[in-house]
C-alpha cells in the first residue's frame, strides 16, 4: 500500500560571479555583476504542477508510477502527493545572485527547492537499503565547498511528513558538508507559517493583511542578510521553490539587488512555468502583489 506521503532555502557564501564561460541559471535575470556561477551538479529545472512526463521516464519514478498519466495521478490522492514529493527531490528550482546589502554585508543567495538527497532512508524512490545518494548531494557538497555555503533558510509552511523528511534529510546533509553551517526554518523561529496569499491573513483590512505579509519577507530577508562577521552563501526555499520564495526572492531583488520591478516578475514567471496571460503555470497574483507593493524604504534604509 502507497502511504499518504505529500510534498520552498537561503544559502551565503563569498564572490561567485559567472564568466563567459560558466553556466547562467536559466531564469536568472541579474546584472552581471550580480550573476553566479551555476553548479554543474546543481539542477535549475524549473516549473509548475505534479510530475512531469519527461520525469515519469526516469527508472527509479517509473518504478512508482507504473506507467500513470498526469490525469491518472492527479485523481489519485495519495499518488498525487507521492508525486510531487517526488517532482521537489528531482527538480531544485534554482538560481542565485549575488547582493549587497545596506548595512554592508554581502551574500551570494541562491534560491529553489529542498535539496534533500534524492535516495535516502526515508525517500519515496528509494528501491533498496543499498542505494545511494544521486546528484542532489554532490550538488549541496559544491554549494558547500565551491560557494561556500553556510546556512540555509527554509519557510516551508507544509506540516506533511514529506516535509519533515525533507527537511531532516537537508539538514543532515548540510551538516555533513558543513558541521558548522546553520539551519533556520520558520515555522520554528516564529512558532507559525509564513503565508503568501493575502486573503488568508485574518482581518478584514487588506492594508493590514498586506503588511503582515510584508512583516514576514523582511523577517525573512533580515535573516538571510546575517550580521557583518557571519561568512559564506545562503540557500532559501519553501516547498517547491515557487510562490513563498517567488515572494521573497523577487523583493530581494528589488529591494537588495536593484533590479527593475519588470525583470523581478519576469524572473519570477519563469520559475512558476508562466508562458502567457493563457497558460498561466502556477503564477499567483499575491506574489505579484506583494514584489510590486513591498516598500523597500520603510524595512531596508
């Protein structure tokens, strides 16, 4: 019997800017100076929705899925979450800049989705007690060793299982890259969720919603920026690296990087799988909301 299984990260480290001749993250739409190098081990698959077919035809998923559509799977509950457990330990989501920020700290911050490895003890696709990681451990050693990456941020607010076995296994492989790097999740820190969607917030004031929204970007991006004699890269997330750190990264870019309000949402787009005003992908009109609305001045002076 499938269990109930059900399926967004901050990283620091010193100057990691790209050359001609290294890889971009495909949706990265920072200056140069502010681009980083992408990890060759390091996957910046980006998009929206359960698994996707090119996904379904890798051996260890087949195995799963046993040849089930995306309709077939969507229909089933317990393989739906099976699947995007799946999809978020098999795509990362990712990109990265490099920031200065006001108080004259500077970070490179990459942002995506867990990086929890890929075969593990508690992972849906493993197929045996004898498998071993897959990439997604070489790329948090690289995070480690070539950006020197010390902390991760993690605001996912799903209290699933999948979630806290990501999040266990993301520790525990961040550590053994990096025993003195830090780990901070939100919910621990501020005892409830980060929510992105505005008429969640209780109240009847949307001014006042919007703010607590506001409250907890720059909680957030206050954490990421650390203080002056902390050192190394930071990696951010939520669950799947799509509206809470679209959210949080587009005001860091912003707000922190500098770039236009036009390239912030057009570099978020790209990580929700938009392709037009049609076929929408998972874009959220709070995100938007909330990078267009975000006033910069009155957090970040």
């Amino acid at each position: 019997m499938i269990p109930p299984w059900a399926i967004c990260l901050f990283l620091i480290s010193g100057p990691a800017v790209a050359s001609a001749a290294e890889s971009r993250f495909s949706c990265s739409r920072a200056p140069d100076q502010r681009t980083v190098s992408k990890p060759a081990s390091c996957d910046d698959t980006h998009g929206f929705g359960l698994i996707t077919p090119d996904q379904l035809v890798r051996p260890e998923l087949k195995l799963l899925f046993a040849g089930k559509s995306e309709s077939d799977i969507e229909k089933d509950p317990q393989l739906k979450n099976l699947a995007l457990e799946a999809k978020f330990r098999t795509t990362s989501n990712m990109n990265g800049a490099r920031f200065r920020f006001r108080s004259g700290v500077e970070r490179t911050v990459f942002r995506g989705s867990y990086l929890a490895p890929l075969f593990s003890k508690t992972s849906v696709t493993r197929k045996s007690k004898n498998d071993l990681e897959d990439p997604r451990a070489e790329c948090m050693r690289s995070l480690v060793t070539d950006h020197r990456l010390t902390k991760i941020v993690n605001y996912d607010e799903l209290d699933w299982p999948s979630a806290k076995n990501l999040t266990a296994e993301e520790r525990e492989s961040l550590l053994r890259f990096n025993p003195k790097a830090s780990y901070w999740k939100f919910n621990e820190s501020a005892g409830r969720t980060f929510q992105y969607k505005i008429s969640k917030v209780p109240g009847a004031d949307e001014t006042v919603r919007k703010r607590f929204i506001f409250d907890d970007v720059a909680r957030i991006i206050r954490e990421i920026e650390g203080k002056k004699e902390d050192s190394g890269s930071v990696y951010i997330h939520c669950y799947g690296g799509h509206h809470r750190t679209g959210a949080v990264y587009g005001v860091l870019q912003k707000c922190i990087g500098g770039l236009s309000v036009e390239k912030v949402i057009e570099e978020y787009r790209c990580h929700i799988g938009y392709e037009s005003e049609d076929r929408r992908g998972g874009q959220h009109p709070d995100n938007e909301t909330v990078i267009r609305e975000f006033p910069c001045g009155e957090y970040f002076t």
